[in-house]
C-alpha cells in the first residue's frame, strides 16, 4: 500500500477522509443586532468523569435580526445552550432537560468517577425567527463531519445569521477576521439548530467508558438522535417539519441518524447531503488500502481532470468546464474502469493507451501513470500535479495550492485550503460566541474531539443491513427511504473536492438499494468549487437558494 495523505490541519470539518485508507478517520464586525441577553456566569465543562452532577451552564438567550437577500429583515432568538444526553435511552430517561438526575430516577451515582454511567454534554446553537409559527415553521439540524470536528464551519460559514469573511483561494492575514451579517441565512426559510458533536467545541463526555460510548459510527448517531428528540420536547417542536444538514462525515451521520430517528418516531422531511462520503472505499485513498476494490481510483478521475482544468495543466483545455466532465464521467465509467478491472490481464498495448488518454485528462505524465499501474491515490495527484513548480495542490479544495513542505514526499503532506481557512474560523467561533451570543466564558471551544489516544469505532449494524468488509452506510438511507417513501434528499458538492469525490457521491445515490420509483426523491447540485463550497460566495448563494428551495417543496411532505 503506497503512503495515503497525511495533513497538518486535522480540525477541518471534512477531516474525514484521507485517513480511513489507514483505518482511523480523519476527514467583519460581530453583528450583535438588538441583544437582550439573560445569562448567568457560565461554568467550565471538563472532559474529564465528574464525581457527581454538575450544573449545565444556563442557556444563553439573545436577540438580533438578519437582512437577507432580497431586503427581507429577520428578527431572531438566538439560544446558545446545552443538553445532556446517556449512551442510552434508559439512562436518558433519568435525566432532566438541564441535564441533572431527576430525584425520583431511582439511582445513586457511583463513589468512583471511572464509575458513573456515560453521559455527553451537547453544545448547540438554535435560531429563531420571532413570530413564526412554531407548529408549522421548519427546523434544520446541522453538523460537520470529522468525525470529531467541531460545527463551527457551517455555523460560521455558512447559513447562520453571520459568517466569517475569508479571501477565496488564498491564505488570509492573521487577523484580524472580520464577521459580518449574513445575507444568505436560511433563516428565512426555517429555523436553524447548530450542533457540536461530543467532544468537540464545547461539548464534553464524561463517566465510565465515556469515549467508547460516543466515538464510533453508531454511538454517536445514538448520540444525536436522543439531542434531536430532548430538543423537540424543550423546545415543543416535535409537530414542525424536520430536516437534517450534513456535511462531510456529517452526510455518514446523516444516513445512520435518519434510519435511528426512524426508529424512535421521528418522520424526516428531508436530508441534505453536503461533501457526501457513504462508502469508504470510494474515497480518493479508500481503495489503496483494500487491493481488489477500485471504486476510488475511478470514481476519483473527474475531479482530478476538474482540478487539472483549474489550474490549466489540460494540453488543448476546453473553455467550459460541466460539458467536459461529463465526457471524463463517461470514460471514468468505461475505458477506465474495465481497464483497472482486468488487474494483471490488461493488455500491456491498452494499458497504455489508457495511460496516455488520463495524461490528457489530468496533465500527469502518461510514465507516472504507468508507473502507478494507472492508480494514483489523491495524496499522490495533489503532490504531482504541480510538482514541477515545487507546488502542492489543496486536497479538499483543490483550487488552493501552496509550496511543498517535503519536495521529494511520494504524497502530499498538508493541504493548502485546511491551513488557509482554520485560523479564521477558529478565531470568529470564538469572538462570537464570547461576544454575541454570550456563552462560553472561561470555557474552552475544541475544533476536535482529537487528542492522544483518541479513536473512533468503525464498526456499524444499521437497519439496513449488515456491515460488509468496508464502511458504507448506503443502506441505512435506503432504509430510511423506504420505509418512509415522502422523504427526500438533496445531494450538494463541489466538482475540486478530492476528500468526498462528487462523481462517487453520485455513483453512491445511483447504486442504493430502492425501488427504481425512489430515485425520484433524489436531487442533486454541484458547484465549481470544494469541499466547503461556502467559502466561495457566489456558491453560497446558490447552496443557500437550493436549499431553500428544498425545504419548501418538501415542509408539506409532498
């Protein structure tokens, strides 16, 4: 197996996905509007087992509003708070909504902290908007991947009533970052919840096995399905339309959460797939890990050919990109699959033609293709691609590029767009949580989960079927989908994504197991750029309107 990818930046919210090929995974002004804040001193979380309940800091409550496109003003709620949940619904039951022991729960907690039973604390932050009707108005629950990455991508950059400003392919200043009103909130279509998973920003787990019980494929699905459901009993929203918002490992979450809230009673309206990865092997390194499964270096070649078109390395490059690339999609598909799928039995004549025509596609010589036996991971071509010029391309955002750490690496070793965006989110997570939304005094925000020792459990038994030798949950949204036929999904992405390939994305929602009449409920939206298309802000808008879009024609159920 050749080395896979190994970058610098781990907290990015698709942090997912170079790694699984190694078996872990790794993948302006604060706008305060007219706040009206009640909030009490707030009290450090540790992550640490507590040798008996403490308080959960009291919900932070402020108001302000948001002008969005089209001149329409918002007047929100903003909550900024915590629910605890148990690494079951048995211990859940025990538990108030503040999350301490109910005095009729019948049970003692244990001396011992290594002792008392696993519970996590959930950091979230919810938007609404004043005078709508609760009963009828959507609600849309979103989270970033990882897995263990905090949320503060998409609350940051994305749909929420305020957004970081950062230069679009390039490396920004220090600081200092500016926040600024968000013209293309969702907020005028529903409202939002943002949601740190376990471990990450200021989120904490705690009692005995407390890691086991929430880093793994099921535990934390587990996880956010019993948040979801104490949050529709706090806040009585269990009649509103629903809609999940996932993005990266987010979209793995997204297909075991909706199968678990299917379960418990809860009726999906939609599900939104951003940067979507179901199955492992159909990443850009997932198949150099597992001899005999090519789906990835496939699935991978259009967004190489998108990435190489970008940065004009393509010998007679066309002027637009779309039309091309359904002319690699095809050959992906074609020529080169059956070519890979020969193994050792390829005509040696052939092989090299195949070589030649992914040169013309990709602008990597037709001998490094040879030499790969025509399989170059992700890692690979982001190292070659500009290799000439010492220049290692962004993996996933491959517009952005930056010089190379280690010039004679066989792979590249750091991503250029996770380093150029991190700081800044980090930096306005914080400044707006302190300044604005008025939590999160002397308490620490975590962009992972990650820490020595950490790992998560990649083992899944979902309800729609047993888990093969790789990860995929394809079937636990085929699942979902089928037992729950008025459900549709909206599978967004960028064509320079090299962590969650868009054509694997595609080709997974082309291969669930459905009835051919479900495919229907599937609609898609590609942008020309990565794997975080808000960072791009004409992306933005049209992630925003399609979104938009979506929960619309699908509030009613129709």
């Amino acid at each position: 197996m050749r080395p896979t990818l190994s970058m610098a930046g781990l907290t990015v919210c698709a942090l997912c996905l170079f790694a699984f090929a190694a078996g872990v995974p790794s993948l302006a002004q604060d706008h305060h509007g007219n706040d009206k804040t009640a909030v009490t001193t707030t009290t450090t979380v540790a992550s640490e087992p507590e040798k008996k309940p403490v308080a959960l800091p009291a919900d932070s409550i402020t108001e302000g509003s948001v002008t969005v496109a089209g001149g329409k003003t918002i007047a929100y709620k903003a909550v900024a708070g915590m629910l605890t949940v148990g690494s079951s619904d048995a211990q859940d039951a025990t538990l108030g909504l503040d999350g301490k022991l109910l005095p009729d729960s019948g049970i003692d907690l244990p001396a011992k902290p290594e002792d008392q039973p696993a519970t996590a604390r959930i950091f979230y932050t919810a938007y609404f908007a004043k005078g709508a009707d609760s009963g009828t108005r959507p609600v849309v629950f979103f989270y970033n991947g990882g897995p263990g990455s905090a949320t503060m991508y998409l609350r940051m950059g994305s749909m929420s009533p305020v957004r970081v400003l950062t230069p679009d392919t390039q490396h920004q200043f220090g600081g200092p970052y500016k926040t600024v009103p968000n013209q293309y909130s969702l907020l005028d279509t529903a409202d939002l919840v943002f949601i740190d998973a376990p471990g990450t920003g200021y989120s904490r787990v705690m009692g005995k096995d407390a890691f086991k019980s929430f880093y793994g494929i099921d535990q934390d699905a587990a996880a956010f399905d019993r948040f979801i459901r104490r949050f529709l009993t706090k806040y009585d929203r269990w009649s509103s339309p629903k809609f999940l918002f996932g993005e990266s490992y987010g979209t793995t979450r997204d297909a075991v959460l909706s199968a678990t809230l299917q379960q418990h009673g809860v009726d999906l309206n939609g599900v939104v797939l951003l940067s979507q990865i179901l199955s492992f092997d159909n990443s850009a390194d997932g198949s150099d890990g597992n001899p005999g499964t090519d789906n990835g270096f496939f699935l991978a070649l259009p967004s190489f050919a998108a990435t190489a078109w970008y940065h004009h390395k393509i010998p007679n490059q066309p002027a637009e990109l779309e039309p091309w690339l359904h002319e690699v999609e095809q050959y992906s598909i074609g020529d080169y699959a059956s070519a890979l799928l020969q193994g050792a039995d390829l005509d040696p004549t052939k092989k090299a033609a195949v070589a030649a025509k992914l040169e013309s596609y990709t602008g990597v010589p037709q001998a490094l293709w040879l030499k790969a036996n025509l399989r170059l991971t992700g890692g690979e071509f982001s190292k070659y691609l500009q290799d000439g010029s010492d220049t290692t391309t962004g993996r996933l955002d491959s517009r952005y590029e930056g010089p190379h750490l280690d010039p004679l690496s066989a792979s590249a070793d750091y991503d250029p767009f996770t380093e150029s965006i991190e700081a800044a989110f980090m930096s306005a997570m914080n400044t707006y949580a302190h300044q604005t939304l008025k939590f999160g005094e002397n308490m620490t925000y975590k962009s992972s989960a990650r820490e020595p020792g950490w790992t998560w459990d990649m083992k899944h038994n979902g309800p729609g079927g047993g888990q093969g030798s790789g990860v995929n949950v394809s079937a636990d949204l085929a699942y979902t989908m089928k037992v729950n036929p008025k459900m549709h999904v909206l599978l967004m992405g960028g064509y320079f994504d090299l962590g969650t390939l868009y054509f694997a994305a595609t080709y997974e929602m082309k291969h669930l197991p459905l009835p051919t009449s479900l495919q229907k409920n599937i609609s898609y939206k590609f942008f020309p750029t990565g794997h975080m298309v808000y960072v791009n802000e004409d992306a933005l808008h049209g992630l925003h309107d399609r979104t938009a879009a979506f929960i619309k024609e699908n509030e009613g159920g129709q």
